[in-house]
C-alpha cells in the first residue's frame, strides 16, 4: 500500500498481540445457542404446563395488550440474545418483570416449569454478563496493540452513513402493526356499541360439532331460539352448560367469546417483532457509525482479504502474509468521497453487501481474492463499528476505504466452520497418490457403509415419505394420490439408499448395495469412481453406470469441519482402481456384501398406509 496512507506510528497488529486478542472470547457455555436453546425448551414447557384461564362471562376471552406486549418482548429478547447482548438484558429484564406481575415467581416454587425458566434466564443472563465483559476485555487489548497514535478516519468514510434502510422498513413495519391495532379496536367497538343496546339471555348449550372446515359450531337454545356460534375453545362450554349470549335481531355473539381478532393480532406481533428489530439494529448502527467518526481512532497495520463464500472481509496480523490464521471478520461496503451528506447510506446486515459483488461471489466468477495491505480505524471487539483503507486488489496504485455493515467477530472455531476460502480446484478429486500414500494393503475385503449423517437424511425423509402418505390419504381419493403414486418411488429408493448403502471390495471387484438389490461390478469393467450431486457413481465400459444417492450430505460435512465420509470413500474407491497393489487378497463372503431394505421398507410403507385409513 502507497506509504502515504499509512499514518506515521501506525504500530503493526502481530500475531503475539493478535493471539492475547484471541484469547479473550466468551468460553463455550457463553454461546448464544445454548441460551436460545434453554430459553426456547423453558417458555414452551411453561406455556404448555400453565392453566388456560377459561373463558366465562365474567372474563371473556376478548384482546389481551398485556399478553401481546409480552410476547413481542420474549420474541424480540430471542433474536438479541444473538445480536445485540445488551438489548438483550434489558429485554430479559422486561420480560422478568412481566413475569413477577403475573405471579410467575410465586408460581416458582412449586410450578417446576416456571423453575427451570427462571434458570434459563439466569444461565442467559450470565452468558450475556460473560460476553460483554470479555469484549471490554478485547476493547482493552486492542487499545494496547495500537499504541498512543490516533487518527481521524478519512475523507470518504466520514461521509458514510448507516441505519437508513432499516429505519425505513421499521417505519413501514410499524405502520402495519399501527392499521393492525386499528382494525382489532374497530371491531371491539362494534362489538361493544351493538351489545349495549343488545338483549342479554341465558341459554343452554343443545350440541357440539364440526363443520365441514373444522370448525367448532356451538348450538345454543336461549328464549325458545336457536343460535349457532363459532368458538376457538368448545372445552369452556360443555353440552348442558349455560352460556350467556346477547341478540340484537338475526345478530348474536357468545358474552364469553364475543369476537375473534386472533388474525390481526398474530399479524401486530409479526409485524412488531420485526419493526422494532429493523429500529433498533437501526438504531444501533447510527449510533456506532456517528461514535466513530467523533474524534480520532486507534489505528492498526493489518492484512485483509475477503472471503471467497460470502463476501465477509477478513482481518488478520501484519506478520501473517499467508493468511493462515484469522483474527476476526465483519462484512464492509466501499465509501467515497464525493458522497453528499444524505448519500452513503448502508444497511444492517449481509444483505446489503454490493449486488454486483454478491453475483460474482455466488456465481465463483470472480478471481481468487487477494491477501491485501491495510490500515485499521477503531478499537476491535467483538460487536464493534470499524473502518479500513486497503490497497485495492486490481491496481496496486489504488487504495479503497470502507467501512464495516455488520459487527466484529472473532474468527474463532465455532458450531459451523467459516473462514476465508481460496478457490476450489478445477478438479474437486485429490491426486491418486495422495490417497494411495494413506492406505496399506490389505487382505480383508475393504466395506464402505452409511454413517451416521448419512442415517440422519435418511430418516428426515422418512418421516417426509410417512407424512406425505398420511396427508394424501387423509383428503380421502384425489389427484395428490397421483403424487403420491409418483414420488413414493424415488423416496422408497432414496430412504433405502441413505439408511444402507454399502460398497464392498474384494479380491475379483466391487460388491454395490442399493435400495433393491447387490450387484456385482468387476474391477476390469471399472472405468471410473466419483462422488457427484451427494452419491457415488462407478462407471462401466459397455454399460450404465451404477450409481448411488444419496449417500450423505457433503455440503454439510464440509460447513461442519469435517470431510465428507462419501468422497472420502470415492476417492479410496479411485485409488483401488488405479494401484491394483492395494485391492483386498480375499473374496468377500456372503455376509459382508450387504443387503437392500428397499422390498422392506415398501412393506412398512404400505402398512403405515393401511394403519393411516383405520385411524382416519
């Protein structure tokens, strides 16, 4: 980078400096998933074990604000724990004051759903307390690697401006939520000026049944009349129990249950929860945005590049020129100069990363990114706001500035593996010699089976083969049996396949187990073996392939850190076929080469169909 973009005494961010930076990261229990987790298991077991107050004359079952506010609150305290740790104590404070007001606390001590909430807010509390300190922890570090200079940010960074995006979708958000709210008022109001000048009776509830959409139909006889009414809880009113209604001509309502505004509200709490997470993630960037251009910034000499996968820009120690070891990553937009006060305006989040950029990225079209000289602007911590001028990557006379859209995290090993990625090989097999190098002959035929992420997908689509059968049948005969008779196949073979595949080498060839059957392939028929779109094909001369899919889920393993157990098996495949030397001595017995479950798993499925009619 030209040196004249370098302040004087910028101090280089090393490796040293940038490990102690590393080390301090929230420990594992901190992780905002177990917290989610807790809280999530805690709130639905509370919900369900909680009496349902009925709904009476006395206490009719009309809107609860309260009820909805809370619920907006424990909805939006979920997605910050994630994002925002301090938003996220005040939201848990909120929600636990809520929660103390309906007597939740007293409920505690003998309710052991509302125990093992209250523990799953305080094991949220302490992880959010936890991460917090350990990003003044990181503040504090950082603060010692870039020394005693400071600078302001430059020109076209300054001009930079964040939060109106959002502010502008919280906007239309909460101007829904406000028709909403309307809407429900509106028809309490009706509701309220037609009841007044209604008669009120006392009738008995005749019968309880089902239209033809489901829907709960409550007869009433009230004053030698008959009434019918729709009702969300037939349990509150039992054959034979009064019931209050009023009539103002061919017009009734149930006292208990006068009106349904069930729609409108879940459309206010959807519509809240979302408003005010685009306001404060607005919000939030504005204020961070405004704090770093106020006065002048710690600066550091890093390297930069930008991740191949999803344009995140990655940070890591000057004395690192391989970009071996990330220190920590965000996603940025370019700011320029010439912007105009109103103009610069970014976004919150990923999704705002430049289109252009994004194609290129998700199309692979674009060249592999380069390690690049940079300097940067602001304190590093985790959730912090910063900026950085980098040569650019296309002429080495140009340098670019911008600016971070999403906040600092550390690239430390996490429950999904993420890190900058170079391209990918023109060819996605590894060198023959490579594999062969890792195996030793042997005499045993070699076995290559399903494991367990194998197992997983295939029981995910058996319970899709199961409740596609049980959802054809239940409309009774019509064209989705059609479907049915159509994809019941390829999910039978694609269940069976997942759950056993298996692939034996012997002394003579291969032992291929499928869905329905074992075939035998030959070493000298083999032309090749390669995995492709999640399966296994061996190729033979004068013949069709035999194939098997799926046979894993190697996206998945890849984003796990692992390496997938059916390429792997491919490429060991490869090599057998290539180096001769390492083919198994012995022919593999009967018990070893497998067997298909396809013609049981059809059985099983035409039983699972007959116990779906007995029961419907």
């Amino acid at each position: 980078m030209p040196a004249e973009h370098i302040p004087p005494g910028t101090a280089d961010w090393r490796t040293p400096d940038a490990q102690r930076w590393l080390a301090a990261v929230p420990a594992r229990w901190a992780h905002p998933l177990w917290a989610l987790l807790a809280l999530v298991a805690s709130l639905v077991w509370d919900m369900a074990a909680a009496p349902v107050a009925p709904c009476t004359s006395a206490g009719p079952c009309g809107t609860d604000w309260l009820g909805l506010g809370l619920a907006i609150v424990l909805v939006l305290t979920l997605y910050w724990v994630w994002r925002q740790p301090r938003l996220a104590l005040a939201g848990l404070t909120a929600a636990l004051a809520g929660f103390a007001v309906e007597g939740g606390f007293m409920a505690a001590l003998v309710e052991p759903s509302a125990l093992v909430f209250l523990m799953a807010a305080a094991f949220t509390t302490a992880g959010l307390i936890h991460r917090l300190a350990l990003a003044a922890r990181q503040r504090a570090r950082g603060l010692d690697a870039a020394g005693p200079v400071a600078q302001p940010l430059p020109a076209a960074a300054r001009t930079f401006h964040r939060g109106r995006l959002s502010f502008v979708l919280a906007a239309l958000l909460l101007a829904v939520v406000g028709f909403c709210c309307w809407q429900v008022q509106q028809i309490v109001d009706v509701y309220e000026e037609r009841a007044a000048g209604a008669t009120h009776l006392s009738g008995r509830v005749m019968a309880l049944e089902q239209d033809d959409d489901d829907v709960d139909i409550l007869t009433v006889e009230a004053d030698g009349r008959t009434h019918r009414f729709e009702t969300a809880y037939p349990e509150d009113f039992p054959v034979d129990s009064r019931v209050d209604i009023v009539v103002d001509g061919d017009w009734a309502a149930l006292v208990a249950e006068p009106y349904d505004t069930f729609g409108w509200e879940l459309l206010a709490l959807v519509g809240s929860v979302a408003g005010l997470a685009f306001l404060a993630n607005g919000a939030d960037g504005r204020t961070r945005s405004k704090r770093l251009r106020r006065e002048p910034l710690p600066v550091l000499h890093v390297l930069v590049r930008e991740g191949h996968d999803d344009g995140r820009t990655w940070v890591f120690a000057a004395d690192d020129p391989e970009g071996l070891r990330p220190i920590l990553h965000f996603h940025s937009l370019h700011a320029f100069e010439d912007e105009d006060e109103d103009g610069g305006d970014a976004g919150d989040g990923p999704a705002v990363v430049e289109l252009g950029k994004a194609m290129e990225i998700l199309s692979g079209e674009d060249p592999p990114p380069p390690l690049r000289e940079a300097v940067l602007y602001g304190v590093p911590y985790a959730g912090a706001e910063v900026a950085f001028v980098a040569r650019d990557g296309t002429d080495g006379a140009e340098v670019s500035v911008e600016c971070s859209v999403t906040a600092v995290k550390p690239a430390v090993p996490g429950l999904v593996k993420r890190g900058p990625q170079r391209r990918k090989r023109q060819s996605p097999q590894r060198p023959c010699d490579e594999i062969a190098a890792g195996m030793t002959p042997t005499a045993a035929p070699r076995v290559w089976t399903a494991n367990s992420l194998s197992r997983a997908v295939g029981f995910g689509l058996l319970l899709v083969q199961g409740s596609g059968i049980w959802a054809a049948l239940d409309d009774g005969p019509s064209w989705s049996w059609l479907l049915l008779a159509v994809g019941l196949p390829w999910l039978v073979t694609a269940v069976a396949t997942a759950l056993t595949w298996r692939i034996t080498a012997d002394r003579d060839g291969l032992w291929v187990t499928g869905a329905w059957r074992v075939r035998r392939v030959p070493w000298n028929v083999i032309t090749s073996v390669r995995h492709a779109d999640d399966g296994i094909r061996v190729g033979r001369a004068k013949d069709s392939p035999v194939e098997l899919s799926p046979t894993g889920w190697a996206w998945l393993e890849r984003r796990l850190g692992r390496e997938p157990h059916e390429v792997r098996a491919a490429e060991e495949l490869r090599a057998l076929l290539l180096r001769p030397e390492l083919r198994p001595l012995e022919e593999a017995p009967t018990g070893r080469q497998g067997m298909p479950v396809g013609p049981p798993l059809v059985a099983l499925s035409v039983l699972w169909g007959v116990a779906v009619l007995l029961l419907l």
